[in-house]
C-alpha cells in the first residue's frame, strides 16, 4: 500500500484522485480539517486498552485487546455496553469511573505521534481552520489538551458526552455549524471504522489513518477517500 492513496468516490463532490500529488492539490482547497483524538493525533490507544482491562478485571469482567481497540472511537458508556452487555447498570457505571481513574493517572504517558504537532502548527500558520471530533468526554478532552498545550490550534472541538456517539455524524454538522463551513469545505481524518462511517454519512471527504486502532484492511473496507500509513505521510498529504 503506498503511503497515500485515494479510492472510489464516496458521492457526487468527492474527488478520486490516483497520485498523491493530485491528493494534495484537492486537499489544498479545504479550508476546515477535522481530527479524530486518540490513535489519530496522539499516541494513547496502549494506554486506553491497559485501562479498560484494568476497569474490567476490576468488576470481574475481562476483555480481548482486540475487543477493546473495537470499541475505540465510540463513547465511554456506549463501548463499555458492548464490551460487557451482561453487566448491570451499577457495573457499567463503576467500570467507567474505574476506567477514567486509571486513565487519568497514567495519561502523562500520551504524546502527540511523532510529526503531528509540527504539522498542526504548520496547518494553523497556512491559515487553516482546525477542528477536533472525538469519542472523548468533554473533561478528558480538556485535559489533553491542557497537558499538551495545543488548545490554541483548535477553533471548535466536539466531544460525544455533548453530542451524539460515532458512527453518528451529529458531531460533525456540529462543528461545522460552529465554524460556518459546508460539508464540501471540510476534511475527517481518523483512525477507527466508526470515523470514517462518520464522514460517509453526510458525504465528507475523509482520510484514513492506518497507525491507531484499526488495521489498514478494515478502513480500506470503509472506502475512505484517502488513506495514509504513517504520521508523517498524513503531514505530508496534508501540508505540502
């Protein structure tokens, strides 16, 4: 798989573009670029895997990696009812504040991806508009945000405990809205199945990226416009 590559159209305003150069130009005119958080801008999927087990085993219940990076991308409470359907209400809310305590404690170990945040500076000094949706609660979110000092890069940032859980693109129209942007003017970019449902459903073009939690095969699967190996190939598509 080259490091960026386009695929068939996902509606009548996305552009198929078969070189990475010519990915680049369509790119250009896109004046909002929208972040998926975890696996996508910062390194922290380890960390999330570790914590739900954690969580879990905490209340006797117990998980496979590969069942938790599933969950990845969707809200906390939505993700725990599909880990653990046959825990009851009390359970599912223990686990989560059992799941936000060790999070929290251990979240000095997330740092932004190697290249990123040379690239959202880059962005932001080219005069792009940039926005965050994320499956993160609107407290977890501040705080990454505070820890890395990046609050200044964002001009609006969603979060699903205030809007609606991906695949859902509630989030989306939302930032969009806050930004007074159409759909035709903006970019997805993640990292999970769930982000590029997302973008599908309201015809956004979407990048796919293939270093968070789901593999190269199961975004490809979800027809993202553009799809790219590596932080650095994502700066690149998005900056050069």
């Amino acid at each position: 798989m080259s490091e960026a590559h386009a695929t068939r159209p996902l509606s009548a305003t996305s552009v198929s573009m078969t070189t990475p150069q010519s990915a680049t130009n369509c790119l250009a005119s896109k004046k909002l670029i929208i972040f998926d958080w975890d696996g996508t801008l910062m390194d922290s999927i380890g960390l999330i895997v570790e914590a739900m087990h954690s969580a879990g085993e905490a209340h006797d219940f117990s998980a496979t990696d590969k069942q938790v990076k599933d969950i990845i991308g969707l809200s906390l409470d939505v993700g725990i009812d599909i880990l653990y359907p046959n825990a009851t209400v009390k359970q599912r809310l223990a686990i989560q504040r059992s799941y936000s305590d060790y999070y929290i404690a251990n979240s000095y170990r997330t740092p932004f991806f190697p290249d990123i945040e040379s690239m959202l500076q880059k962005l932001h000094q080219q005069g792009k508009l940039l926005a965050v949706a994320t499956g993160k609660k609107r407290r977890g979110l501040e705080r990454v945000l505070t820890a890395s000092n990046s609050h200044d890069y964002f001009v609006s940032t969603r979060c699903a405990d205030e809007s609606a859980s991906k695949p859902d693109p509630k989030m989306l129209l939302e930032v969009l809205i806050a930004v007074d942007k159409q759909v035709a003017e903006a970019v997805y970019i993640g990292d999970s199945i769930y982000d590029i449902q997302m973008a599908n459903k309201i015809g956004m073009t979407s990048i796919a990226v293939d270093y968070g939690t789901a593999s190269s095969a199961e975004l490809a699967a979800q027809w993202p416009t553009y799809q790219v190996a590596t932080p650095q190939a994502l700066a690149n598509l998005l900056t050069v």
